[in-house]
C-alpha cells in the first residue's frame, strides 16, 4: 500500500456511506452525516477546467 494511503472497503448498492468531511465551495467544512435525510450529489473530477 502506497505511504499515506489507508485501507478502503468496497461499498456494495444499498450499503450506507461511511461519514467524511469536505470543504464547501464556501471554503465551509460539512460532514456527510449532518445532511442525513437529505439527497445528495458529490461530483469528484480531476481538474479544476473539466466540466461536471
């Protein structure tokens, strides 16, 4: 395993997502449990000029 990399488990349809963090893009850190109950879209592309 690559240094700083940790061990994952692959989740299967229907699994519940383990709880993260990010940053907003108002520089806002949220936690995924925090919008429980609501939809939610995470949009994860490579570079800043690539359109989602």
């Amino acid at each position: 395993m690559p240094k700083g990399a940790t061990a994952t488990k692959t989740l299967k349809v229907g699994d519940k997502a383990p709880d993260f963090t990010l940053k907003s893009h108002l520089d806002k850190e949220i936690k995924l449990s925090d919008l429980r109950g609501k939809n939610v879209f995470i949009a994860f592309y490579p570079l800043d000029w690539t359109p989602v």
